[in-house]
C-alpha cells in the first residue's frame, strides 16, 4: 500500500455521520495488557485530524478518558470507541482491554467489529504474546473475521522487528506462515549513546519508497542501493505470500515464468485476501514524535483499514427469530431494511443515566423513535427475559468525555443510545411493529465467587438496586441469592474484575459492602439407623400444650432427599397431627442437626406417640417432630457432604501433567483427557467445590494464561473427617 492519497477528514468539534455502509469500517483492537492498543487508537485519532498537536481533544481530555476506574489503576477495563474520519471513510475504533479478567468487554468488541487489529508489543516476551492473543485468533479466525498486526513499541532497545514477524508468523499462521507477513520494515536512524537506533521510517515493500516520519510528518523518498539490497529477499516472499492467495489462478505462472507483477495488481489482491482473512498483514505503528501530527506507520495503517478491511455490507449479520423463537430470513446491511441492532455494552452515567453502545445490523435508528427491546437467555445471570416497548432518546458519538449528536445511524454504523431504562447488554433493538431476537454471542463463564454484605443499614436499601445495575451493564458478572448459605455472590471472571465490580458499587451507586469468605453448600446425613423421641408437655395454667412423637432414621442412597413414613397403629398420634410431625421433622432438617447445614438422604418413620385430647396442636407436633429428630441424630455418627464438581480442563498440550497434579493436591480425581484439536487436551476431573474457590485464578498461573475450566454440580459426598470436624467447630 502507500500510494493512495493520504488528506485527512478531520472530525474535531462534531459527529461524524456516514450516509452508506460502505463508508464504514469497524475495527476491533485486541493485545495484551500494556501493548500499547490505547495509545496507538490516540495516534491513529491524531494523524486522522481528531485530536489537536498535543494529542488532545477539545476539552483537554484525551479519547481514552471514560471512566474514573481505568485512571486510578493504569488499565483499561471496559470497552470503548472511538469514531476517526479518514479519507471519507468514517472509521469506528473499538478499543478493548487486554486483561484477562475482562474478555466479556472484548467478545462485545468482537461482536460490533468486522476487522480486528491485533497490537503485539515489541517490549513483550513472546510467551506474553501467546498465552493471551492466540486464543482470540483462533475465534477471530473460526468466524472468518479479517486480522492484521501492528507492532508497537519500536523504541525499545531489545526490538528486533525481523524477529518478532517470525514469532508472529509461528503463534498466527501456523497453518501457513507466509499468510503472516511484514508490508513494511523499519528504517532507523542512528545509533545513541545507548548503542541503540530508534525507527524513525519504513521502508515500503511493494512500493519500494521510504516514508520518512523524523519530523512527525511523513515524507517519502526513494531508497538506495543499500536499502534496495535490504529488503530484496522480504520484498520476493511477500510478493509470493499476496500470489498465492490471489483469486487469478493464472499470477503464479506468470510470476514464476518471471514475468513482473505491477504493484497495483498486487496492492489490490492483497487487499481482496485480507478482506476475506485470508492474509494478515504485519505493520509496525508509533505515536508522533515530539511537535509532529502523524505518528510512524499510522498512515499506513489507515490505509489498510479502508482499503484491506471489509465494509458491514461484506459481513454477513448474525441470525434473527421473533422473540418467542420462530426463525426469519438471513438479515442484510440495508439501511431502508427491517430495523435490528444490538446493544454491545451498557454503562452508567450521572448526568444523562444509561448509556447503550449499538451496532446497527440493519434498518436506521432514528432519535425520539419508539423501539422493541427483548432480551432473553440470561435469566441466570441476574438478567431477566423482557420484551418491551422504549423511546430512544438522543444518538450520540463519543469521544473520550464528549457525546456529539447524531442525527440518525445506518445499518454497519454505532452510536451510543440515552434513556433505554430497560435495555442491558446483549438486547436486541428492533422495530415496535415487527420485534426480532439476535441470536447471541458467546460469553464466557464467571467461576470465581465473591460473597458480599452491606457494610451498614443504609448499604442494605441500596444494594439491591446496585446489584441489578451492575448485571444489566456486565453480562459476565452473575448475581446468586444462595438459599442453603443465605450468601448474596457475585461471580466474577477473575480478582481484577472483583476489584472493578466493588469499585462500582462504591463509587457509582454509593453502596459499601464488605467481603466476606464464600461458603460452599454442604449437607449432613446419618451415618447409621438411629431412633429418636421428642417429647413437648408443657402446662402454665389454661391452655397447655401437648405432644410425643417416637421416629426411627436409617440412612438412604444420596440423592434421595427426605423420605417421612407413617407407621402408627392405634391412633397413637391422632390423624390430624401426622402432618404436623413431618412438617416439624422437615422443618428441622432444613436447618441440620450437627453444623446448622440441611440434613439429606434420611428415611424417618414415625412408629408411635402420645396425643391430649385438649392440648394437643398442629404446633406442639411440629415441635415434638424436630425435638425427636434433635435426639436421633445425637445418638448415632452424622456425616458432612460436601458438592462434588465435574470440572473439564481445557490446555495446550505442554501444561496437562501440571493441571493434573494441580487437581490431585486438590483432592481431585482425573477421570480422563481428551484431544480438543491440534496442541491442546481436556483433562476431566471430579473435584470437591470447596477447593476451586479460587481455581479461575490458580489456573491462570498454573498454565500461564492459556487454560480455560468450567464446571458442573455432580453431586454430595462424604467430607473427610479431620476437615468435617473443622468445619463443625466454627460452626
């Protein structure tokens, strides 16, 4: 690329508005922590003309001020955009984190781009670059979705540019690494007294130009003999690598028969592969320097936006039925077709309430327009199915702490939507008079626990409203009520997104809460037969009360819950009271009768009893059932259970003979792996709740990132008993 005009759009001061899908571009950036994906969205904004000299925007601010959270820890946490206009395309930049914790916020970056943009940081051990990109390449790569890498952080002393496309090539395109090359090299500058050249430009390999960014401005300049000489080889592997997945099956030949391939022919069957993913350019990126307005290599990449990346019309939508499931037809990018979009992320704002980020599938959501709002498929995470009828308040464009107005959004564009007081993220917004459901995006499983409790009475009225907030924004974070526990928990993906959902609560809706230790649902049982009498006579002068009831308890299968026999002959225990004593036997099971958990897998026979004719009751049975039950279960050995989980491991290959021993000294028991694909096992264990408390973060480290876990209730077994007598002295 490098031969196309290079006339800035600026879009300071208003919101950029595109009038057809095929002036957009949605691009997702995706990298690890600390790649530099935040700073090089800031170059790429002030080399389009959106930000000032001083890489700023109106108000001071910069793109990436969004929220408070991300400038108290240093991170990004949530998922941003950034519109730029360049070239008459409007081009929507959507910035991730790169955290591990919040990969929610990057699949609903996934879900509103069409091209992503992987930032891989020269700084960054290639085990960094691996253990937290490959896994997205491979979705990214599954859906077909078009990628390019931009390198970052040229300046520092260790950067082998050469170096790190090889690494590149092996983690990406290890089906075929010529599918991953570099379009450009780095032209550097002299040496410091640190023995180290800083890039200071690149040298194009098809148009065999040097663009010189020294002065913060590029210049370009043809290259000598030298230069020439140098990127000969990498210029003749490129070219082969653009050949081989052009369309005309007649250019090898021809290139082979040594004819010379004109650049336009191949800066345009480069474009159409990596529109259609089937090459991944790597380029190489850094803010402008000092007084300057173009970054190095960002002209190059706006370039390859507009011109390689696919527009919305060459993405297919996702699936669409009516809200009670029935399927309608395949949905295309029209702005005149049915109205569908999705709400890609939902955040709190204190002056205009909720905010709703929406990519427009299809149709053109219009300002003051009533629409239908259903949302289904996540009940269990806190989020309700509903299917409502809401007025869209304003559309607005952001751009850091701005909102610019918008007077409409086509199909293939986003824009932030004010006063959907219902919509949460994942909704689906469509027309009031023909409401449609998308199907959903994938999101991943939050296993870490995080029991909490208001700090003080005035945290307890408003932690339910905070809780509900906090789950309509976050489709990752699931909100339990634990009945056996009586535990209020939210399920987090990881320790960074426990510490942004309390920071939230705090300092978004004004609810203190303390942590406190999770606790998991444990289960008593008999150990053996046992018999039991409870015996309630009272007399206190007029009314008294009176009841006996004799029971024996033996043991069932687990799994067998509570089973209440009545075995009375002679109208011991009259009719009417039998009720009441298993009402009372159940009643005190409920509450356990050695560590206050829920008894289980009893069988408990009434076999005789004594009644008074005046003082008998519904109320003294109960009593005298749990008093009998009380007694049974001091006469005999109860065990705790504790719930068992089937937890499946998935690895790469080198990291299943650490999880397996990892799960082993967790009390766990390996009952098989599998193969999932090339290089990576699922290892399937059975291992007891109460050690995988903090298993989403001690997997983490065991695997160096790259292992993924779920989970599922197998059932109750016997705890041991050094523990089980633990557990009986706190309680």
């Amino acid at each position: 690329m490098g031969d196309k005009a290079n006339t800035a759009a600026g879009a300071a001061g208003r919101a950029l508005t595109a009038d057809r899908p095929a002036a957009v571009r949605n691009v997702v950036l995706v990298g690890h922590s600390g790649s530099g994906k935040t700073t090089l969205v800031e170059a790429l904004a002030q080399t389009a003309g959106a930000l000032n000299r001083a890489g700023r925007v109106e108000d001071g601010g910069t793109v990436s001020d969004y929220d408070e959270i991300e400038h108290r820890q240093h991170r990004s946490v949530q998922l941003s955009l950034v519109p730029v206009g360049w070239d008459g395309y409007k081009i929507n930049l959507l910035d991730t984190p790169g955290y591990a914790d919040f990969v929610g916020e990057l699949r609903a970056g996934l879900r509103a781009a069409d091209a992503a943009l992987f930032v891989v940081s020269a700084a960054q051990e290639a085990d960094a670059v691996a253990a937290s990109t490959r896994m997205i390449w491979e979705e990214c790569a599954a859906v077909g979705m078009p990628r390019a890498i931009v390198v970052t952080h040229l300046d520092t002393a260790r950067t082998d540019f050469g170096e790190l496309t090889e690494v590149c090539a092996s983690l990406f395109g290890h089906d075929d690494p010529d599918a991953v090359l570099p379009l450009y090299l780095p032209v550097r500058g002299e040496e410091g007294a640190d023995g180290h050249a800083p890039a200071t430009g690149l040298v194009g390999l098809l148009s065999e130009r040097i663009f010189d960014y020294s002065t913060g401005v590029r210049q370009e300049n043809p290259p000598d003999e030298a230069q020439r000489e140098l990127i000969a080889e990498a210029r003749a592997r490129l070219i082969e690598g653009i050949i081989a997945e052009s369309e005309d099956e007649t250019l090898m030949d021809r290139y082979l028969g040594g004819e010379s391939i004109d650049v336009k022919t191949l800066v345009d069957d480069l474009e159409k592969a990596v529109a259609r993913g089937a090459f991944h350019p790597v380029l190489a990126a850094a803010p402008a320097a000092d007084g300057g307005t173009q970054g190095l290599g960002t002209l190059e990449l706006l370039e390859l936006i507009t011109g390689g990346f696919p527009s919305p019309l060459e993405h297919e939508p996702p699936a669409v039925t009516t809200p009670d499931g029935q399927p309608r037809p395949p949905l295309t990018c029209d702005p005149d077709g049915p109205l569908v979009a999705e709400v890609v992320k939902t955040a709190a704002d204190p002056y205009v309430g909720r905010v709703s980020l929406v990519r427009v599938f299809s149709g053109t959501l219009r300002p003051d327009e009533t629409v239908h709002v259903s949302g289904h498929g996540l009940a269990d995470r806190g989020h309700e199915d509903h299917d409502v009828d809401e007025r869209v308040g304003g559309l607005t464009s952001p751009f850091g702490k701005q909102q610019r107005p918008m007077a409409h959004c086509i199909a293939g564009d986003l824009a932030c939507v004010a006063r959907l007081g219902r919509a949460e993220t994942g909704d689906t917004i469509s027309a009031k008079d023909d409401p449609l459901l998308m199907e959903p995006w994938s999101m991943p499983e939050p296993l870490l626990p995080l029991a909490v409790q208001a700090h003080g009475k005035a945290d307890e009225d408003r932690l339910s409203q905070g809780l509900s907030r906090l789950v309509a924004e976050d489709p990752t974070l699931r909100l339990e009520q634990n009945q056996d526990t009586r535990q209020v928990v939210l399920w987090c993906l990881g320790e960074a997104h426990q510490d942004v959902v309390l920071e939230r609560l705090r300092g978004r809706y004004g609810v203190q809460v303390d942590a406190v230790p999770y606790k998991v649902s444990l289960r008593e049982t008999f150990g053996g037969a046992s018999a039991g009498r409870g015996r309630h006579v009272k007399q206190s002068g007029g009314h008294g009360q009176y009841a006996i009831c004799e029971i024996e308890v033996e043991p069932l299968p687990p799994g067998s819950g509570i089973e209440f026999v009545d075995k009375v002959v002679g109208g011991a225990v009259p009719r009417q009271f039998i009720p009441s004593v298993e009402k009372g036997v159940r009643a005190q099971a409920a509450r356990g009768v050695a560590a206050g958990y829920p008894l289980v897998d009893i069988r408990v026979t009434l076999k005789d009893g004594k009644a008074h004719s005046v003082d008998s009751s519904d109320a003294a049975f109960q009593t005298a059932g749990a008093l009998a039950l009380r007694e049974a279960a001091a006469e005999v050995a109860v065990h705790l259970l504790e719930p068992v989980a089937e937890v499946q491991v998935l690895v790469p290959d080198e990291y299943v003979g650490p999880v397996m021993s990892d799960l082993s000294g967790r009390r766990g028991r390996v009952v098989g792996t599998d193969q999932a694909g090339p290089g990576r096992t699922v290892v399937r264990a059975e291992v007891p709740e109460i050690e995988i408390g903090r298993y989403a973060i001690d997997l983490r480290s065991v695997s160096h990132g790259t292992g993924r876990f779920d989970r599922t209730y197998a059932r109750h077994e016997p705890m041991p008993s050094h523990l089980a007598e633990k557990v009986r002295e706190q309680a």
